[in-house]
C-alpha cells in the first residue's frame, strides 16, 4: 500500500527527518519512491527562455533582474518558429516536456496572446508544455489552460520567514496567490525553491513544509541548487554542502510521494556521483539541454552517458489523464 500524502507536517517533523543519519534517511526516501515510481526511469525536460532579461524584480539569485549588471544581453520574445524549431529539438534528444519561460514580473494580456499561440504550436508537436511567466490573473491562467498548457512553474523559493532576505518586490502572497489561481483553472503545478542561498536547514526545512501543505502537492518539485553569478547580491555565499543537497532531495521525496522532484539549476557544477546520491535519495527528474534559462546545464550526451552507467532511462511521456503512478514489480533490485 502507497504511503498516503499528508498535507499536515510541522516544521519538528520535517526536521527530524532531516536529522535521520544519511543511509537511514534515503532508505526511507526510496522506499517511499518506489510505491509509486519505476527507481530506473527519469522524466526528461527541455527549458527554453522565450523572452530574456529586464525583469524589474530584485530577486537576489537572478542575473535577469534590470538592476543587476550581469553582462546578460536580453532578448524580446521570440517568434514561433523559433520556439518551434528549438522544441523539436528537444523532442527529437528524448524531452517529453518542453518548458518555456519569460522574464516578466506579471504578463500583460497582449503578452498571454503571444504565449497562447507558442503552447499550441509546441503542443502541436506531442510534447507536454510548461511555462513559467511571473504572477497570473485567474482569467490568464484559465486561457493558458483552454490553450492546452499543461503545467505552470511558480516556485516559492525559499521558507516564508527567509523570503524578505532574498526578494523585496513580490510577497509571498503574491506567490501563492498565483498558484491559486493556476490550480483553480485545471493547471498542474510545477512549484520548488532554491536552495544554498544562505539559508539554514531549519529554513530549507520550512520551505519544503511549505510545498508539502499546499492545498495540493505540486506536481513537479524543482530542487534548484544556486549559480553564484557574478553582478547579483547572493554571488560568493558560502556553498551548500552536497551532504545536506542530497537530505534536502530525499526529505523532499518523503513528504511529497507522488511529485516529480526534479533536479533543476546548479547541475552543471553537481559531480556524477552527487547525481547518482540524488537519484538514490528519490530524484527522478531533470532539466536536459546545455541551459537553464540563462545558466549552464550538462549537454545531452553528458547526460546520456551518466544515465548509461547508472542504468537510468528516461522517463516515457504518458498522456495528460494517467496518473503517473507506475510501480516497479519485475526488477526490484534495480537500484536509481
């Protein structure tokens, strides 16, 4: 029988189990994994920036804010036959989701006229679609689902009580309230945080409480591990230990059973056999392709050759109304 989800746990609770000596702690995240996962299987996504830079946030992590001089060059929205051919790309290396994403703070409606045609035309070529835009209206989000976007990525970024160290322009509020709005209109969620940003484990700990006790687990979870760069106020904080990175991706697995947690920025500084530990503790996601936005990720055929020698494979796609549930009952001894 699955572990049921819980949408109850206090900050003692997840502590604790941050607290769990490593080997009993991924125990516990891989038993929990494989009731509801195939340990050896891992969803494959392709993120794409569709409009790049001059975000008048002041998201400390974020080379994209106006403010900060990253050396970033933006770019306006591109066309749809750009977004479609970098799509097919992306289906043609094994991506079964294609996520597009916007430096906005709140998109215009004009700007949802745009996107609406990009979701159809990327749509169009099989692949599940996922964009992440800034803050919607209701009336927003409901016209991203009638256009066949399948999922909205909003994270939270880090726990409720650290969130004025790192962002000033948005509350918290503002956050939830988006995903309100995007579960109100059929959306899925793709909702995480970053993590390594000078926060403690209590407040890692809180953030993940936070997305464990939202109304409905998030879909996807992005674990995002920071990319110091140059030009924004987090670049020289201390660097998390890989230890705690990999506590923090099975604490996630743990509370959130059912969710797609997903290894998302800082991939291209992980070793291999950090990887290999997430994996372990309950990953089963990654974004794939040389960038994340405007930061690098490991190339395709880095990761296809790391997937080789653990015995992974990616991830097929399922259609919209199966729930991805798929247990593991002939290669019990495959170990992720």
């Amino acid at each position: 029988m699955a572990t049921p989800l819980r949408h109850d746990w206090t900050r003692a609770e997840v502590l604790a189990l941050f607290d769990l000596p490593l080997p009993e702690l991924i125990f516990r995240a891989q038993s929990v994994h494989r009731e509801r996962f195939d340990p050896a299987e891992v969803q494959v996504s392709t993120l794409l920036s569709i409009k790049t830079g001059g975000c008048p946030e002041d998201c400390a992590y974020c080379p994209q804010a106006a403010r900060y001089d990253t050396g970033l060059k933006p770019h306006k929205l591109l066309s749809v036959e750009e977004v479609t051919a970098r799509a097919a790309a992306a289906k043609a290396a094994g991506a079964t989701r294609f996520c597009m994403g916007a430096a906005w703070r709140a998109p215009k409606d004009r700007d949802i006229d745009k996107v609406v045609e990009l979701v159809r035309a990327v749509r169009a070529l099989g692949l599940e679609t996922c964009a992440t835009l800034g803050m919607l209206t209701p009336e927003q989000a409901l016209r991203l689902k009638e256009a066949g976007l399948a999922y909205y990525n909003h994270n939270l970024d880090t726990a409720p009580e650290y969130y004025g160290e790192i962002i000033h322009t948005r509350e918290y509020e503002d956050r939830l309230r988006t995903l309100e709005h995007v579960r109100a209109a059929g959306l899925k969620t793709c909702c995480g945080g970053i993590v390594g940003m000078g926060e403690s484990r209590e407040q890692r700990a809180g953030l993940l409480q936070t997305l464990a006790n939202l109304p409905e687990h998030p879909q996807s979870v992005p674990i995002n591990r920071l990319v110091q760069v140059p030009g924004t106020p987090l670049h020289g904080t201390a660097e998390l230990d890989p230890i705690e990175f990999v506590r923090t991706i099975a604490v996630a697995r743990i509370l959130m059973p059912a969710s797609m947690v997903r290894l998302s920025a800082g991939r291209a500084s992980m070793s291999d056999e950090l990887q290999a530990l997430c994996f372990a503790a309950g990953a089963n996601s990654i974004f794939y392709g040389e960038k994340l936005l405007t930061t690098g990720n490991p190339d395709t055929e880095k990761d296809l050759a790391l997937f080789a020698r653990l015995g992974l494979r990616p991830m097929p796609q399922v259609e919209e109304e199966q729930v991805v549930h798929a247990r593991i009952t002939t290669d019990d001894s495959v170990a992720a």
